[in-house]
C-alpha cells in the first residue's frame, strides 16, 4: 500500500465544518432542487447543436444573455445566482462582511475576452471598452462576488483545471479551521462554449461526437457544458448558533499533482492512489464505509478507465455515478455541482443514476437508476484537472 505525501495536523483539523446552504444551476435546471429532481430521473440537458455539428450541453434560458446590455459576463450571471440562492437556503442577509469567499473557475471570462477580440470596434465605440476589458479579468469573478457580499474577509480565486472546485471546497474549510472565518463560501462558474475552448478539445480527441456515455463500452468523450454551483461553510458552533438545517460535514480532503504530462494522468495512479489516502485518512473514515461516490466520469477511454481502475483498488463495494452525462462537462465548476449532489444524496439517502450509460464497460457497482440507501453515511467527489491534478472531497452525514 502507498504512503500518504505528508501526515496532517489533527488538531488543527478539530473544528468541524458543515454545509448549510446549497445553490446550483445547470443545463438541466436553473435551481438546486429542480436539477436534483431532474438528476434523479435520469434528464439530460445534453442537444446536439447543428452549427457546431457537437453535442453541448447549453443553458437555454440565457440565450438571450447580452454582454453588452448588461453588467455581468455570462460566467458571473450564472454564479451571482447561484451564491444568491444559497445564502437564501442558508438563511443568511447581505451583506456579510465577515464572510470567507472562495470563487474558482477554469476559463473565466474567457468567452468574453474572444467576443472582444472578435469585435473591437463594436466594444470601443460603444465606449464600453474599459469597462468591458476589466469584466474579461479572472479577478473579476471573485471580485464580484466580494462586492456582492460586501466582506472584507480573505477572497481567494484557486485554478486548477477540471478540480478547481475541490481546491475551493478545501481553502474554504481551511479558512473556518485556521479560525479566520466561522462562515465561508465556495463557489465555482463556467460558461466556456466558446470556438477556441471547443478547438482545443478537438485538437486532442477528447469530445464526443454524438453522446456521452460515462462509463460505458459506448463512451467516446464528454460534451461542454455550462454551470455553476455554490457551497455556504460554517463552522458547527456557527451552524448550531443560528440554529441552521445542514446538509452535512466537509470531512476532509486529498490534492495531489501527477506532474507527469500536460493533458494526460500518470498511467500508474499513483498520485491520485495517493490523494485518495490522504482523503481518507483526514477524513478519518474507512474505505469500506464510502457509500457513494461521485466519479469525475468524463466518458472519455482514459480517465474512465483509470478512475474504474482507483475504485476497483480501494472501493470495491461503494456504489458509483457520474453526472456529466446530465450536466455536461462543466469545466471548472464541474465539481462543485457534483459536490453538491453528494450533499443532496446525502440529505435524502438517494443515489443518483450515472446518466448516459449504456453498456458497463467496468466491474464495479455503477448506478443505472435512482436508487434508495438508507443507510447511507459518506460520500466522496472525484476531480482530475489538466496538469495531473488530482482533487478528492470527503462528505458525510452530521451526526
């Protein structure tokens, strides 16, 4: 067995942090329940689009987003309502000047920036050019959001390709345990169907040409997606002071780096063996108690196979989803929205389907359809990013 990286800290790891409020939107829904609600059906948000002559998976309600006629880029329209949401079901008021943020994306506005370079004559005589320069920034995202809150608590903007919003989850919990924060929010957003991002997806054969299939003997790549998803932390003494609903703990966390090549794992898994141990072992939980796990599931014949690989080795029993087949590959939102629907799976003892499957191309228990699990106690959220960035989040049911 692998050793973990570096042993932790235990007491500074004794403030116990749990989630008290949920936002999401998705191409499936525009709100938290309804996207679970429709996860649980087994509904895709996945079209085929003609002109692209590629399967998206757009959010269709804001086809008629302007850039021009409005303040916000379409990433950060789509994370304003999701922050927004969760405050709301966290039971919180604006503004909150002593709460921690944690905003992570991975393009950003980069959907903007190639309008702007596409049309700069449109921008600039419009006399909206620096303004609009300002709004293509990555600091932009956070920074709204900061305003939006009005705190003057620690703003942090991790990227870490495909597991940045793991890496959110984790400096979030990190500022409510270095006792920095009793509050933190970690939110994730992207909106990156755009012609450069979809050409060097193509460039390297990575998205499907006619549907995603998770998991499958089908599986032949992922489609892009839109989202964003957001998570309200608080420590328990918090939580328990204002008498909050919680959805569960954040028990800890593994984060490794394959550095191995720039686009594909290191075929031996042995940092993300490794990111899985230190999971667990912060955590303080076993690898036969994981209920359910949330695979970063991108339908593509290598991170399929290497994911299948990681969970014959460790968790031969839990049961197994992938969402992507529902939501798109969201980029760097994608495992917020996922980590979301560990918390939701883990608030009503439902286990989502793996949306998109076919025929089960590993042996492992893969979810064909919604299923009850009583007895449900951990889940875990699976997040591999570009670079060999390996991102693993522990949940469990507040006791």
């Amino acid at each position: 067995m692998l050793l973990s990286m570096k042993s932790w800290d235990k007491e500074s790891e004794q403030t116990t942090v749990v989630v008290t409020g949920i936002g999401m939107i998705t191409a499936i829904a525009n709100d938290r329940e309804s996207t679970w609600q429709q996860l649980l059906q087994g509904k895709s948000g996945i079209k085929f689009d003609p002109k692209l002559r590629l399967p998206i998976a757009r959010i269709e309600d804001l086809d008629q987003f302007s850039e021009v006629s409005r303040s916000q880029t379409r990433s950060e329209y789509l994370l304003q309502n999701v922050v927004l949401e969760a405050i709301a079901d966290a039971k919180l008021e604006l503004p909150l000047p002593d709460c921690g943020l944690v905003i992570g994306s991975s393009r950003s506005n980069q959907r903007e920036l190639e309008l702007l370079l596409d049309h700069p004559d449109q921008r600039l005589n419009q006399n909206l050019f620096p303004n609009y320069w300002w709004h293509c920034q990555a600091a932009h995202l956070s920074a709204q959001i900061a305003h939006l809150l009005q705190t003057q608590a620690p703003v942090l903007a991790p990227m870490a390709a495909c597991a940045t919003a793991n890496w959110s989850i984790a400096q979030a919990c990190e500022l409510i345990r270095s006792g920095q924060c009793d509050l933190a929010i970690a939110g994730a957003t992207d909106a990156a169907i755009t012609p450069l991002t979809i050409a060097g997806f193509q460039k390297i054969g990575v998205l499907a040409p006619s549907g995603v299939y998770p998991m499958s003997q089908e599986r032949e790549g992922f489609a892009l997606g839109e989202g964003a998803a957001a998570l309200v932390l608080e420590s328990l003494e918090s939580a328990k002071n204002r008498g909050s609903r919680i959805y569960g703990e954040v028990l800890g966390w593994g984060i490794t780096n394959d550095a191995y090549h720039a686009t594909s794992p290191n075929p031996d898994n042995a940092m993300a063996a490794i990111a899985i141990q230190d999971c667990l072992g912060r955590s303080q939980i076993n690898a036969n108690q994981v209920g359910y796990i949330n695979v970063h599931g991108t339908a593509t014949p290598i991170n399929d196979a290497r994911e299948a690989e990681l969970i014959q080795r460790f968790f031969a029993d839990s049961a197994v989803s992938a969402t992507k087949g529902a939501t798109g590959h969201t980029l760097g939102a994608t495992g917020m929205i996922e980590a979301a629907v560990c918390l939701l799976a883990l608030r009503d003892r439902l286990l989502p389907p793996c949306v998109g499957l076919q025929t089960p191309a590993f042996n492992i228990n893969l979810i064909q359809k919604a299923t009850r699990s009583p007895d449900l106690q951990y889940a875990l959220n699976f997040s591999f990013g570009f670079g060999g960035q390996n991102a693993i989040v522990a949940f469990g049911q507040y006791q």
